[in-house]
C-alpha cells in the first residue's frame, strides 16, 4: 500500500513540472511573440506621399530649463502657418516637405527594447507625459495629420543608435544620404524599435521662416542712411503728469553710390584726408541680405482692422463709426503698445511721424524700393521665449498670464518695425525727350548752287586763272552767289544729319521710356506685397545684426596715411617754368645764344628761344641772304629751311610765316659787319661758307 501511495505521488510531482516546463516554453518563444512579429514592418503603412500631411507638431523638453517646448506648423486655406507665432507665414516650406518625406515608409529594423522601464536609457521618453523627471531620457516627438485631423504620423524618436553600416552591396555607391540608426517607438506601444533614418527636427522659429526677411539683392543697393538718434525723456519739468520726449541727435550718415560697379561716396567726407572702410559696407550689404528673424509679435487690430497703415496714416473704416468709444480705446491701446515696444507717434492724424527709441535706417535700391528700419526698445526676456511665443509682460510690468522668474542674463534683441515706400528717384535716370531740330529759313531770292559741272566749266583753279583782265571777254564775268545762299546750304545739310540723329535717338527714348515704366510697375508691385508681408508684425532682431547696421562715421570712415617721402635732402623741389633749355656745353657759345650769332647767314635759320629749338650744329652750314625773287632752284636749296613753320625777323625780331613766298617777305640784304664771303648771283646759287670761330 505505501509503495502505491509512494508511486501515486512521484507521478502527480512529475506532472506538475513537465506542466511548469511546458508552459515555460510557451512563455519564452521569441520567434512567435508579437514583439517580433512587426520587424521589418513599416510604422505607418498608408502614409505614403508627404502632400497627405496638413499639419505637423514637433513636441520637445529642453534639457536646460525642463520646459516642454512645442512647435506646429498647418495648412490654413492653402498658405502654412506657425500657430505658436500667433500664425507668422512658415515660409520654408520645403522644410516641412523634407520632414514629412523623412518619416515616409521608415519600418522597423530591429526589436531594441519590449519593456516601458527601458525608455529613458534609448531616450524614447513621451515628451507630452506628466510624470517626466530625466529631460536627457525624453525623446522628439513628431505628429503628422491629414485631412479631417487626422493622425497619419505619430512617433517618438530617441538616442541615436549607431551609424549606418553598409554592405557589399551598398558601399559602392557610398551612403550619401547621411542616414543614422534611431531608436523609435509608437506612443500607443512600449515596444522600441531600432530605425533608419534622416532627420532633422527643431522647434527654433527661425529655421521655419525665410531666413531673407528684407529680400534684398545687396548689388541693387543704392543708398543707405543710418539715422542714429535716440529718444530721450524730458525732465525739465519732473511734476508734469504727461511724458515729453526729445530725440537726441547722433551721427547722421549717408551713403550712395550710382550703381554696384561704382564706388560709396559718404556725404561729408574729407577726400584729402579720409578714406571709406569699404569692408564695414560690405558687412553691412551683407546684414540686409541675410537679416536674422529672432521672433516676431503680431500688432493689435480694432474690428479686424489694423488702426494705422503701412504708411503710418490713421486706418478709418465705416466700421468704427458705429463706435466711437471703442475705437478710441482702440487707439489709446496701440499708443501703450507702441511705447512698451519703443515707438511713439509725432504729428497729426494727417501726417504722422513715427520715431523709434534708437533711431532708424534707410536702404534704396535701384528697384525704387525704399526700406525703413525703426529699432525700438530692447526685447525683455530670454531668447526661448521669443522662440515658442512665450507671453509677454504687460505694459504696466505684469505678466499677461502666470509670474515667471526674471532672467538672470538678458539679451540684447531689440524691436523692429519695417516699413516700405517708392521712391522715383532711386531708379536709374528717367529718359530724356530728344529735342527735335529745327529747319533753317530759306532767304528770300533764294537760288540754288549750280550743278557741279556747270561750275567746273565756268570756273577755273585759283593756279589756272589768268591775272590779266584783259584776256575776259567783257560780259562775261559771272556775278558772285549770295554769302547767304551758300549758309543756307550748309545748315540745311547740318539740319538733314541732325534730323536722323533725331529719329534714332527719339526710338531709343520711347524703348528707354517703356522700360522705366515698367521698372516703376515692377518697384511698386514689390512695395505693395512687402508691406502686406510686414504689416502685421513687430520683429525681434538680433543685437549681433543691429550693432552692424547701426555703424557711426568712426565705424565706416579711416584717416588717411601722411605722405611719405618728399625732395631729397639739399636739392629743393622749385620750378622755373618757360625758361630756354640750356645750351649745349660742347658746342660753340655763341651758338647757343641768339645775341651772339653770326651776323652773316640766313636770319630764318635761328629758332626764337622761347620755342625751346634746339641750337644748330657746330659745323652746320649758314644760309646767305638771296634776292627778294629766289628761283625755283634757290628754294630747293633751300629745303631744309623750310621745314620750320616759323623764322625771326633778324632786324625786327618779329616773327613771319615760312615756307609761302608770297606772304612772308625776304629778309633784308644787309651788310655784315665783317664779311668773310662774296655774294652769289641769283641765278646760281651756291652753299655759304661757314664762319670760322671766334668771328
């Protein structure tokens, strides 16, 4: 009986382990739990194309501060919007392409972690959860919805994993994408995956907005002035219930150049002494074109219609008839808002001023464009609130919502407001209408000039014709054409050139005139939509740009360097002017000078001193004086001679024209004072002697 009962029980103990052994291995099947099942699965199988996304929010904490930070850009009406920025355009939009295409078919590659209790060391923490204490264990986690708000992405994206490692397929063509592995999860399950991914998720308002807020081409620029004045309160009179401001003036400096080929010139420059620093210019072209958004605040409306227009006019509406208390609490608001934020108006509701707590800057461009930066008070918070539109302090120094503790450090960003204006003037310049020329009158009796061969038979060459009277049969004498006939030829054919120089260039001002009016239309089309773009906002700015754009003369002007060098030492830099070249030492004296030369010889052979001729040579030949009718053959003796255009007169010491027989006279046959040659007859002339030294 005690074996059956000892047989009985080893039985029932044999049972109840292979049961335990069973249900173990049940337990502990990896290949058949559903943790496993979705590997190499997609997360999000029907979001296949990125236009299905119509909103997206990126969900962060911040590891200093442990403040949730949340950033949604949607889809209102066809234009993107950042709700967090009070709905300021998102206007990088391929960012939202690239972001919703990134996550786009992304599967699980591999099971990380099944339990919750393994989330904060892969960072897959949900950043929208209550009970977070580790911010370094919180993940980035993104939500795309479709139509009808409808959730087509939702993931949490953690720690990085490792680099991606390519295999021998892949590495030939490199992985170019910068992909990383990731651990992911789905919020809805604890299970974390290890995914392949390129991403790039931020919740900085300013990697959403078109990073050119100004749109300028720095080469349009033609004209800058940097107005660096400042509001200052009045204290003459401290019992006075209402605050007086006065600006205080500092540089003024302004700057225009005709085009980018040509060089700034600064109004007030001391060319002498002072030169432009064109790098600082350069730097500051450099902070239009890339002007840096740090956040922005929208301005108050009244009735949904802001109260002053983009040319600082008062906005009435038939709407605000309909209340005139309100609208004027309205205005008494938008004046407390202005001043919080460093602006105040000057004027009447007809033209108004607006002036900025620390001056203005203005940019043309050749476009007519005309832009005008006001910089008003510094911004009073910490750079993450600007970022995700924190509140801000109301204007009598409260909280609009709940206290928050002072910043320990501030920035130096500082409100802006941008406003735009056509300026004519700044376009290059306007055509000028041609003149048209104007006829000349005919004289009256007027006759034309006689054909050009009637006048070659009727007329003879000045050498041709006879001086003798005598041989013109009488009658026959033509009479001469009226002076005023011939004038009037001539300005007629002067007028005929003149009249097709007219007829181009009037073309080309009709072309000129058509594209400067279309230039008029293209600068005030691109005026009208900057200030709908800018309208609607005060800026924050950054102080790095502001310090830039708000250069002084010092900044932007270098004093030349003093000359260096000068004349050398005991040679002092005079100048005698018209003086005679000196003579030459090895020649004889007393040809170098013309009180001192031979009395014999021809008198057009010496230069006049004051012509700077050089001095003849010691062994040179001196012309005699022929007669008054030299032959052909005296003048072809005298050829060298001739080539001076001019001689002295040496009796006179006038000047003569040479070379013309008939105008300049021959010199005078004086008798010299000692003659050492005979006289030549006039039919044979030959070479003078040369005089000897020393007579």
């Amino acid at each position: 009986m005690n074996e059956i009962k000892t047989t009985f029980t080893f039985l029932v103990f044999a049972a109840i382990l292979a049961a335990v052994a069973l249900g173990s291995h049940f337990l502990n099947q990896p290949s058949d739990s559903k943790d496993f099942e979705l590997v190499g699965e997609p997360f999000f199988e029907n979001f296949d194309s990125a236009s299905q996304a119509q909103s997206l929010m990126v969900s962060a904490v911040d590891y200093d501060s442990g403040r949730l930070e949340r950033f949604e850009v949607n889809n209102q009406n066809g234009l993107w919007r950042i709700p967090s920025e009070y709905d300021y355009p998102a206007e990088a939009a391929d960012r939202l392409a690239t972001t919703a295409s990134s996550v786009m078919g992304i599967v699980r590659e591999s099971l990380a972690g099944r339990l919750s209790n393994e989330h904060a060391k892969l960072g897959v923490l949900d950043p929208l959860a209550d009970d977070i204490e580790d911010p370094d264990g919180v993940g980035k986690r993104i939500t795309l919805k479709g139509a009808d708000d409808e959730v087509v992405v939702d993931l949490i994206i953690g720690k990085e994993a490792g680099d991606v490692v390519l295999t021998g397929a892949e590495a030939p063509f490199g992985n170019s994408s910068g992909e990383k592995y990731y651990f992911v999860r789905n919020p809805e399950e604890q299970q974390t995956y290890k995914v392949k991914l390129k991403i790039d998720l931020s919740t900085k308002f300013s990697d959403w907005i078109d990073p050119d807020l100004l749109r300028i081409d720095p080469n349009s620029v033609t004209a800058v002035t940097i107005d660096n004045y400042s509001l200052e309160e009045d204290q003459s009179n401290p019992l006075s219930p209402n605050k007086a401001l006065f600006k205080a003036q500092g540089d003024k400096i302004q700057m225009t150049r005709e085009s980018n080929t040509e060089a700034w010139k600064l109004d007030g420059l001391i060319s002498e002494v002072e030169d432009l620093e064109t790098s600082k210019i350069t730097e500051m072209l450099a902070v239009f074109d890339q002007l840096k958004i740090a956040g922005v605040r929208p301005k108050s409306k009244y009735k949904g219609f802001f109260l002053l227009t983009p040319e600082l006019k008062l906005n009435l509406q038939p709407e605000f008839e309909t209340d005139k208390q309100g609208l004027a609490q309205a205005i008494q608001q938008l004046q407390g808002e202005l001043d919080q934020k460093g602006f105040n108006l000057a004027g009447t509701a007809e033209k108004m001023e607006l002036v900025a707590q620390n001056g203005d800057i203005s940019i043309g461009t050749d476009q007519g464009v005309l832009y005008t930066l006001s910089v008003g008070a510094t911004y009073d918070g910490e750079e993450t609130e600007i970022e995700i539109g924190a509140p801000e302090k109301d204007s009598d120094g409260g909280d609009s919502t709940e206290a928050v503790e002072e910043p320990e450090v501030q920035n130096q960003d500082r409100y802006m407001m941008v406003r735009v204006s056509f300026d004519e003037s700044l376009i290059a310049q306007k055509p000028v209408p041609p003149v048209e020329p104007v006829a000349p009158v005919k004289p009256a009796g007027y006759l034309p000039a006689p054909e050009k061969g009637d006048a070659d038979t009727n007329s003879k060459k000045p050498e041709e014709s006879s001086d003798d009277p005598a041989e013109k049969p009488p009658g026959e004498t033509k009479p001469e054409r009226d002076p005023a006939f011939s004038k009037y030829d001539t300005d007629l054919a002067a007028f005929e050139e003149l009249k097709l120089d007219y007829e181009l260039a009037k073309t080309r001002f009709e072309t000129e005139t058509k594209e400067f009016q279309d230039k008029i239309a293209e600068g005030e089309k691109l005026v009208a939509e900057l200030n709908e773009r800018f309208g609607d906002w005060y800026y924050v700015i950054g102080g790095e740009n502001l310090s830039t754009l708000q250069s002084k003369r010092s900044d932007l002007v270098k004093t030349k360097p003093a000359p260096v060098g000068g004349a050398p030492a005991g040679r002092p830099n005079l100048s005698f002017p018209n003086l005679p070249i000196p003579p030459n030492q090895n020649a004889n004296p007393a040809t170098g000078s013309p009180q001192n030369a031979p009395t014999t010889g021809a008198p057009d052979a010496v230069k006049n001193p004051s012509e700077g001729a050089p001095d003849p040579p010691k062994d040179a030949p001196m012309k005699e004086s022929v007669s008054e009718s030299p032959s052909p053959k005296a003048e072809a003796a005298e050829t060298p001679a001739s080539d001076a255009t001019e001689g002295t007169d040496e009796a006179s010491g006038k000047t003569n024209e040479a070379g013309d027989p008939k105008k300049a006279p021959a010199p005078p046959n004086k008798e010299p004072a000692e003659s050492s040659s005979e006289s030549l007859p006039d039919s044979k002339p030959a070479a003078p002697e040369v005089p000897e030294k020393g007579n």
